[in-house]
C-alpha cells in the first residue's frame, strides 16, 4: 500500500474504486473487509485533504489575481 501522504488523487480514487468493486463482486472474505473498509476510509480523508488544499491554493490565487 502507498503512503498516505505520497499517493496521487487519481491512484488513491482508484484504489477505492478496486475495493468497492470487491466488495460488491463478494471477493473479499470476512478477514479482509474490516481492513479494506478502513483502507478506503484512509483514502477517501486523503482524497478530502487534498481537494481542501487545492481548493485553499485556488482561492489564493485569485484573491491575488484581485490585487
């Protein structure tokens, strides 16, 4: 698995689409839910951070495009 802090938005929304369609496919036995359950939350915060902070950087750049 990636680091949280050094995995792109788009690898770590492709790593969420891949467990959930296990998920749905029941590809997973019980042993490994729990743990890719708390994987895509993981991910999924990652994601939120990243949207935030590009959101922020954005918002900067046009309050000084302003100026």
């Amino acid at each position: 698995m990636a680091n949280k802090r050094n995995i792109s938005y788009a690898d770590a929304m492709a790593e969420v689409e891949e467990i959930l369609e296990k998920i749905e496919n029941e590809e997973l036995d019980v042993d490994e839910l729990a743990e890719k359950v708390k994987r895509v939350s993981v991910l999924l915060k990652t994601c939120k951070d990243k949207l935030l902070k590009t959101n922020e950087q954005v918002e900067q750049i046009l309050k000084e495009m302003e100026e």
